[in-house]
C-alpha cells in the first residue's frame, strides 16, 4: 500500500474512519471514487461539505433535523403524554420504521460509562426532567442499549424521573427462533419479562 500515490493513501486513510470499514474495503472504495465522473465527485464533495450546515440537533429533543421544524415533535402529529428515551438521534428512525409509536422522543446524548468519563452530566437529563414537567408526560419509554453502559444509563433514569410512569422495551425471544439456538442472557430476558397469556 506504500507505493500508492500520497493522495490516495490520505483519501483510505480518511475512509477507514468510517466504522466497519478496515484496510481492504477503504482501498476499494478508493478506487471506486477514482472511477466516478468528475460532476459525481463534486456531488458528494458539496454535500459532505454542507451536511453539518444543513443537518442539526433539535433544541428541545435532540432528534436530527433538516429546516427550522422537527418532525418528531410536531404536537398535531405526535402523542404528547409519552415520551420514548433514546441514545442516539440514528435510534429515532429505527423506531419510526416499526410503526407502532407515535410519541415523543429525548435523545440522551450517549450511555453512562465510567470508563470512557461519561457521566450524568454529559446526558441531556436535565432538559429531559423539564420536557417531562412541562408536557405533563404520563408515560416514559426507556429504549436503550442491552449493554451494561445502557442499563447503568436505565436504572439511573429510574431513579432520576421518580414520579412518572416508566416503562422498557421488552427484550427476550426473536420471533421463530428455537430454544436451542437462545443464549442464556436473551432467555432470561424472555422469563423475566414474560406476560400474561
């Protein structure tokens, strides 16, 4: 790889910071880009250019956004009494794609971790406890991670928002999956979090 031109070695470096992508695949995207026509490149030159401009943060729930109205927290729309916590403005969409919510959401910012220095007060907590107040929520959905970062960051929002109706996803069994193939943790999930039937 050393005897590729010094601009091409930059343009792979630069692709491997991208996650998931290691030596091999930046070099192919690398010499894919070098096949491009001049107008595409400058197509996607402009637009990395301009996202961070463009694309932004919600002020009041941190979901991305793109003009001056935030589709997740347009009140005609949208459930105001339930507010579903996540960790990431990407959790958002993934959501979103299921169809089966129409409440509002709060972005924390990330997960507890001590090891990385991320602490309660690196998270929007506290504009969360304002939402929460403010909009006369009636239910909380906790919707993180199963990490030990996302269960920390869970039981201290238990504790936080003392008061309110707090609520987590279900975790447990994938839908036509057979015992035997079911870790330990996931089937523990599934008994601890069994219902009614």
């Amino acid at each position: 790889m050393s005897k590729y031109p010094p601009s091409l070695l930059f343009l792979i470096a630069y692709l491997k910071k991208l996650p998931g992508v290691g030596t091999k695949t930046a070099e192919r995207f690398a010499f894919q880009l070098l096949n491009w026509p001049e107008h595409q490149l400058q197509d996607l030159a402009e637009l990395i250019h301009k996202i961070k401009k463009k694309i932004c943060q919600c002020p009041e729930c941190n979901c991305l956004m793109e003009g001056s109205a935030c589709l997740f927290c347009d009140e005609t729309q949208r459930d105001t009494s339930i507010i579903c916590i996540i960790s990431s403005p990407k959790d958002v969409f993934n959501i979103e794609e299921t169809r089966s919510y129409r409440g509002l959401y709060h972005v924390l910012g990330g997960l507890l971790s001590p090891l990385e220095g991320t602490t309660p007060e690196h998270l929007y907590v506290e504009s969360l406890k304002k939402r929460i107040q403010s909009k006369k929520i009636k239910e909380v959905v906790i919707a993180l991670d199963s990490t030990l970062e996302g269960e920390a960051t869970a039981l201290y929002l238990k504790e936080a928002l003392q008061g309110v109706n707090i609520s987590r996803l279900a975790f447990g069994l994938p839908i036509g999956s057979s015992l035997d193939f079911v870790d330990g943790g996931t089937l523990t999930r599934a008994l601890l979090g069994r219902h009614n039937f």
